[in-house]
C-alpha cells in the first residue's frame, strides 16, 4: 500500500521535523509530513494545499493515524503505480473469468476502484465498493467512465457497519501493509468475510505467508554513526544553550538518548534487498488461511524460527550477519468449492528486479555478527500491535547464534532485539 519509503533516511539532524515522512510510509504519518513540513521539498510541499475532510463515519484518532492519506488521490496513485501489485490482481480476476462470471463481488476498501472495475469487467452481475473515505466520489467517476457505474454500486462507510442487501461469492481486497500485518485493516477483511460472505464463497487473496531470512547490509553501521552523531549534537547543543542562555539541558540527556536509540536503533526500515544480500534461504515463518483465521490469529504472531547461513568466507573474513529481513507473498486460489482456474501470487520477495513499494523490513542486528556456513539463528519472533496506535507493530526478536564446530552445534547466549515496524 504506501509509499515514501523510495525516499532515503536523511542524513542529518532535521529527523525531528523530518521523521515522519522517512520513517513510516505506507500510513498517514507521511501525509502528516507532507502537510505540516515547511521544509518539504516543492512536489511535496504542494499537497499543502489539498485538503481531505473527514468523514462522519470515521473516528478522529484513526482518520489521523490512517484514513486521512487514503483521501488523496496521490496516494492511491502509489499504489496504483505498483506493476508487480496491478499486475497479480489484474491477472488473479481475469486469468479466472469464471470464477467471475455471474458472480455478486465485495470489494473491502476500494479506494480509488480498480479492483471493483476490474471485477465488473470479468463478468460479475454486481460489485458492492465499500470505501471509508470521500475517495468513493473519485470512484463512482472512474467506474461510471469505465462503463461499469451500473454493476459497481460504490458506497461510503467503514466496513464493519456497513449494511449489504445480500450475500456475496466473492471478496476481494488489497489490504496488505508491510510485513503482511502493519496497518491491521485484515481485520475489516474477516469482519466482511464473516458477515457476507456466502458458505463456499471465495477470498481473493485467499492465503499469505510471512518470511524470514538472514541479510546482509551496509546500511545499520551507517544507522548507528547517525546515531553517536546525533547523540554527538545533543552534547554541543546543550552545552551552547548552557553558555548562551544559561540553562542546563543535560539532565535531559537519558531521555534524549532513549528517544534516539528508538528511532535509530530500534525503528525497523524499509528495504529494496537484491537477492545476493541474503546469507541463507528464506524460512517461512507464519501462513495463513484467510478462509479459516480468526481475527484473534491475526491480532499477534508468536513464532519460533530457524534460519540456517550459507555463508562465504572472503579471504578467511567471516560473513557479516547485518540484520533479518522480513516480507511477505499472498495467493490466490478461490475458495476449496469455487477454485481458481489459474493460481496467481504476488510476491514481496526481494528481487533483482527491484522491490514493491512494500519493499522489505529489515530488522538490523547492533553490532552485525559474523556467521560461517552452517551456523544457525534459532528463536522466536513476537509481534504485537502497537499500544498507542493499532495499526503499527511492535516486533520482539530473541535468537541464539548457533555456531559450527567439528559437526556441533554450540548456542551462543540469547540476543534480545525490540523493533517498532511504522
Ligand atoms: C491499500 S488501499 C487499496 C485501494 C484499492 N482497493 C486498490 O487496490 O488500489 C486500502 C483502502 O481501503 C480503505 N479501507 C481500509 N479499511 C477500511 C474499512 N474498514 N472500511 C472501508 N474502507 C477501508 C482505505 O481507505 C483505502 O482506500
């Protein structure tokens, strides 16, 4: 779903004013950016001038925290611009036409329409378009100029108090945030799937993974020299406002501290990882069956894993172990009484190719760790919604480095890492 992300971390110390935007993506905290920061650049800066009212329908805390960017056309440009994504729903609807044909479609979260034109254009009899935001008056154009404004009825309001007036055969939905679960709007998918959707009915997507895998970067030294920089900055800035002005920040330092660790050091990040930067297979770490799970399944993840290196010694040097990335593939295979002709998957592997604005989520190890072939990351990996706001992710990463030796396996004690995914 969101964007941002393609921007770099910047380098220097305007991260307050700058944080959100290249922290989080995918989520209205870019948007926050892009409204309030004077320093944007110009195309950014434009967006100033829009405006997105809120809907009745909608509590303020998540219009802020999440619809707000959904209401600008900009950013469902984003997502609209994403071949890999257009392409695996396009070919999902019409490589099973059948499957379409004749059928009533639900779509959760239309936004700007396609997935419901599309749908009406395989052959379905009608498409119910639920969209939270005022986006729904761009999608009533697009469908009424795309020749299916009289299958798609387009209707505005949260998903979870909407009233249809009949069952549905199929559900389609992009609801996907990074690593599968940030922004929880699955939730409204399993709400929808459990009030309307017909027995035998079928989810397009109807099965995900997530992945695990060991990598290897240049980008968490780099994270941690910004961090003593900007530790480095808060000393010459304290001592400055002491002589200047007479008072003595540096009982502030702990905080300050704190706040910068969480941003630099414990903040996972989005990347664009080339294949050849994985130390070892990926390991799938949690599937689910949209079918069949439960919005308690869904909530947090408690997993253990395994990750095994195939690493290269370069001239006797250890590989580096900088970090585990993290992601995800969805598939589409109907319903086990109404199956796809032809399953599609869309995958947010990385790739030689370049990554979907999901990218990947990497979450870096400080200090890296050097790993020989055969040598072992085994541990688990607890993920929790934010307290503060539902739709991020607290992710807790414990793991032993099992080391090699002679045919042996020797556990290293356990390192213990906290991330916030936003
Ligand atoms: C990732 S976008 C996908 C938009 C469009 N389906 C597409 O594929 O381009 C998700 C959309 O779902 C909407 N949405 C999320 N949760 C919703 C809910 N509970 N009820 C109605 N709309 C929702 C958002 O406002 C957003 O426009």
């Amino acid at each position: 779903m969101l964007f941002v992300t393609r921007y770099s971390q910047p380098q220097h110390m305007s991260i307050l004013s700058l944080r959100p935007a290249f922290a989080i993506s995918r989520s209205t905290q870019a948007l926050k950016y892009r409204v309030t920061n004077s320093k944007a650049p110009f195309h950014l800066k434009k967006v100033t001038t829009m405006a997105v009212s809120k809907p009745d329908n909608i509590p303020d805390g998540d219009f802020s925290n999440y619809f707000c960017t959904y209401g600008y056309l900009y950013h469902q440009k984003e997502m609209l611009e994403d071949q890999v994504r257009m392409q695996s729903y396009y070919d999902s609807v019409f490589k099973n036409k059948a499957q379409f044909k004749d059928k009533v479609v639900l779509d959760v979260g239309t936004g700007s329409g396609v997935l419901a034109i599309w749908a009406a254009k395989a052959g379905a009899k009608k498409v119910y378009a639920i969209e939270a935001t005022n986006m729904t008056v761009h999608a009533k154009k697009l469908c009424e100029n795309n020749g299916v404004g009289d299958i798609v009825e387009v209707m505005q309001g949260y998903m979870e108090n909407i009233e249809l007036p009949e069952k549905v055969d199929i559900i389609i939905s992009e609801w996907m945030g990074y690593f599968l679960l940030r922004e929880s709007m699955l939730d409204s998918v399993l709400v929808a799937r459990d009030k309307w959707l017909k027995p035998g009915g079928a989810l397009y997507p109807s099965h995900c993974r997530m992945f695990l895998a060991p990598i290897r970067s240049n980008q968490p030294s780099k994270k941690y020299m910004d961090f003593q920089d900007s530790i480095g900055n808060w000393n010459d800035f304290s001592k400055t406002t002491y002589e200047k002005y007479g008072v003595d920040m540096q009982c502030l330092s702990p905080e300050f501290e704190k706040e910068q660790t969480q941003y630099f050091l414990q903040t996972s990040s989005w990347v664009d990882l080339h294949p050849n930067q994985m130390i070892g297979p990926p390991k799938v770490l949690k599937e689910f069956d949209l079918h069949t799970c439960t919005l308690d399944d869904v909530k947090g993840l408690h997993e253990e894993f395994e990750l095994t290196m195939e690493a290269k010694e370069t001239n006797g040097q250890e590989t580096q172990v900088s970090g585990i990335g993290g992601w995800f593939d969805v598939h589409f295979r109907g319903s086990e009484q109404n199956p796809a002709t032809e399953e599609v998957v869309l995958s947010t592997a990385p790739d030689e190719q370049g990554a979907t604005h999901w990218g990947q989520q990497a979450f870096w190890l400080h200090p890296s760790t050097g790993v020989s072939s055969g040598d072992k990351f085994k541990g688990s990996l607890h993920m929790l919604r934010s307290k503060e706001n539902h739709r991020l992710m607290n992710v807790n990463i414990t793991f032993s480095h099992n080391r090699l030796v002679d045919g042996q396996l020797y556990a290293a004690p356990p390192r213990k890492c906290m991330y916030n995914i936003e």
